[in-house]
C-alpha cells in the first residue's frame, strides 16, 4: 500500500476498523491533507516523501506541521487520526522519535486489528494473565506495538535485542520540554515474552538484567585502572585468576579494586620508579596517611576492608611461593601492614558498627510511625478506587471529608466506545486537575508490601 491513494487507503481503514461515520470522516480528511501536504516532498510513495519531509526527524509532530494554519483543533484531530492509520497499516514507517512525537489515542488497539497476527494475539492474552494494575498491561502492548512499527518487522521477528534496541531508542527521544526521557521501556513486555517462551531460555528474565553490564573478565578488571609495568601487571592478573576460584565475582571485582586502584596505583603516584611489593616505610607511610581521607575530604570508612585485601595479597604469595617457586617466588615481600594497625582497624570497624546501632536505637522508635502511615495511606487509596470505580462521569462522593468529583477525559471516553474499561480519574476542589487513582493505588500498595516485609 506504499502507493495507495487516499481513496484506497480510506477503503481499507474503514473495512478493518469499523469506527463512526464522523471518525471514518475524519480520517479521509486527514489524509487528504497529509497527501498534499507530503506531495510537496520528493517521491513516488508515502514513505519515500514522509523520509524528505521534516516529520522524519520526529522534532515536530504532523498535526503541528500538517494543520499549522488550521483555524480549529478538529484539523489537527483529523491529521493525528490520519498518521495512526498510516503507521498500523505499515503504509509509513516511523523512527521512534517521530513515533513518539506524535500523539494518538488507542494505537495499539488499531495495530492489532491491522496486524491480525496470532502471535501477537498470544501476547496479548499473556499480558492480559498479569495481575498487574490496567496501565501497566496497556503499557507493555503499547510498546511492543511500537517497536513492530518502527522496526518494520513481525512478532515472530521481535527478538530480545530488537527490543532492548527500541528501548534504548526510547530512552534517547526527547520530550516536548527538550529533555531525554530517560526511562527504558518494554519491562513488562519483556517478561511476557520470556515466560511464554518468545525468548532463547538464555535471555536473563528481565529488561534490567539484560541491561546491566556483563560481567568483566579479570584482565578488564585489572586494566580498568592502566599498570605501565607490565610484570606487575601481569602479577595481578594470575593472583586475581588464583582467587577467583575461591571468591564470587562481586568480591573479586571488589579485590580487584582495592589492590590495583587503591593500595598499586596511589604507590606508584607516590615513588614512579616502584617495582615491586616491597614498599619503603617512607611510601608506605605516606599512603596509609592518603587512604585514612577520601576524595571528598571526609574520613575514609572502607579501611579496614583495604587493609584486609592488600595484607591478603601479601600473605598469599608468601604462601603460595613454598609450592610453586618459580611464579611466586620473584614477588615475596614483608607485608607492610603491622599487627598493630590491625588492631587499629578494629577499634575503627567497631567505632562504624557503634555508629550504625545508634541510627538504628534513633530510628527504631519511628518504625511504628511509618508503618501506621503506609497503613493509612494503602487503605486509604484502596478505598477511594473502589469508591471511584463504582461513580459515574461526573458523580460526586465524599472520602475521608473530601469530596471527589469522578472524571472521564475524552480519552476514557474512546476506551469506552472500543470496549476498554476507562481509567479511574478523579478531580477535588482543591487539586483541579485529574488523578489517576489506579495509579496511585498501585504505588501505595507497593509502598506498603516493601515496608511490611522489611519489618
């Protein structure tokens, strides 16, 4: 349909979706203005002149560019009406942040009846399983509908990395004030999909797990931190392959850490010509009296734990040299650190452990407080969606002493027309503008399982 004319494309729409005779109205009419509108931009199809025209760019949306002139909103209605169309009928394809520049009501509902996929209607009815509040699920088929349409491809198609790339695009777009979303999207969806088996079993499970670094090998560990001699170096590198068989990767990175960044390279900062392990008293001096501050000028509360690892590294080699000479033997040095700072370190670890029961004794008796509050604020939203869900547009109820006053946008009201429940939106005189209180009934009954299960 890359060449359709208007005329034809109507006829599909109004064949597919079976709307209002105003709404099939309105959408003719927007693509006759998008049509002149793109007829002016090189081309012989829809998206050859769509891609030479700014709306490509996605920094401004058609109904702005198209209907600019328009005297009236419903101009600007028609347009938007108009894009939605040419999006689900893959007639046009959108980057994401053209996509996302444009505003339209219930896209992924016409997509889906566009696409026909049974695929794609299994992961509906996946989402549809979730206990998950209404938004959420809407949400995660949104999105997913949103990356076939500007990835141009399939359900079967959608991969992991495909949608982890649309995510990553999402995050990159700008809002209207200019700033970057800074959110990825697709969580939900993501899960979906693995648990029916859409994924490789490999797939981590979640959209944050696959969007957190692998974890380094000891040679990235090491050259994290830059060694300019290479047998050091390469020292560090065996002791950590030694120790990793012993300790998991979180203690290992932090080992790794300690020794090359904190105790190696701020040695080396303080005498370039180090060569081994065998520090002067006056270097080592000198770096113990740098490691009790840290960068921020205040006192340094991780010392004992780099005391540990670096009186560990010395210990180690000692110990491994007897069996094995020839690696070990060249590194053998007195470790530096006495056992009088070692018990230094323990009057510190136990004046941080003194400090940290003397929050807890402050907090404790605030725990009762919180808790009543994440009660009174859990029952109180769980009360008023039950409250507001039963209202009618515009019937009024009192909660608490305030009355709220039940509101359906125009939004609610095309969810409504389509056979989709509307969002529980309520307004108070004194907070005019609408709360979604499935929304917030949602966080707060969070809010509450965290804290109860942490108490």
């Amino acid at each position: 349909m890359s060449a359709s004319t208007v005329d034809e494309l109507s006829t599909v729409a109004a064949a597919l979706w079976q709307t209002s005779d105003s709404a099939h109205y309105n959408r003719t009419a927007g693509l006759r203005r998008m049509h002149r509108y793109l007829d002016a931009y090189p081309g012989s199809t829809w998206q050859q002149r769509w891609d030479a025209s700014p709306l490509a760019t996605g920094m401004v949306a058609a109904a702005e560019a198209v209907a600019v002139d328009a005297v009236t909103r419903g101009a600007r209605d028609e347009v938007a009406s108009a894009v939605k169309a040419l999006f689900a009928l893959r007639v046009v394809r959108p980057s994401v942040a053209a996509f996302k520049r444009n505003k339209f009501l219930n896209f992924a509902h016409y997509f889906l009846v566009a696409e026909s996929d049974a695929d794609l209607a299994r992961f509906v009815a996946a989402v549809g399983e979730s206990e998950l509040a209404g938004h959420f699920t809407r949400a995660a088929i949104y999105d997913v509908c949103a990356a076939l349409t500007t990835q141009g491809i399939p359900f079967a198609d959608l991969t992991a990395s495909a949608l982890m790339h649309f995510a990553s695009e999402v995050r990159q777009t700008t809002t209207r004030s200019g700033l970057h979303t800074n959110k990825y999207a697709g969580h939900l969806a993501w899960q979906v999909m693995h648990s029916m088996g859409h994924f490789p079993t490999a797939t981590p499970p979640t959209l944050r797990a696959a969007l957190r670094s692998p974890q380094l090998t000891i040679v990235e560990m090491v050259d994290r931190h830059p060694i300019a001699d290479g047998a050091v170096r390469q020292l560090f590198i065996d002791y950590l392959e030694r120790r990793s068989v012993q300790l998991e990767y979180v203690s290992l990175s932090a080992q790794a850490d300690i020794i090359v960044r904190v105790f190696w390279r701020a040695v080396v900062e303080l005498n370039p010509n180090q060569s081994t392990l065998q520090l002067s008293d006056e270097v080592y001096q000198q770096w113990r009296t740098g490691l009790r501050t840290a960068k921020n000028g205040t006192a340094r509360s991780d010392q004992s734990a780099v005391l540990m690892w670096v009186r560990a590294l010395y210990f180690d080699i000692q110990a491994w040299a007897v069996h094995e000479p020839e690696r070990w033997a060249q590194w053998v040095a007195p470790c530096p650190i006495s056992n009088s700072e070692r018990r230094t370190v323990g009057k510190h670890k136990r004046r941080v452990r003194e400090r940290t029961h003397d929050t807890v004794r402050r907090l404790q008796p605030l725990l009762p407080v919180l808790i009543e509050h994440i009660d009174e604020r859990a029952e109180h939203w769980r009360t008023l969606l039950a409250l507001a869900t039963t209202a009618a547009d515009r019937g009024q109820f009192i909660h608490n002493g305030v009355q709220y006053t039940r509101v359906h946008t125009k939004g609610d009201k095309t969810l409504i027309r389509t056979g989709h429940p509307p969002n529980v939106r309520v307004t108070t005189p004194a907070a005019p503008r609408s709360i979604d209180v499935k929304v917030q009934e949602d966080a707060a009954f969070w809010t509450w399982a965290i804290v109860r299960h942490c108490a």
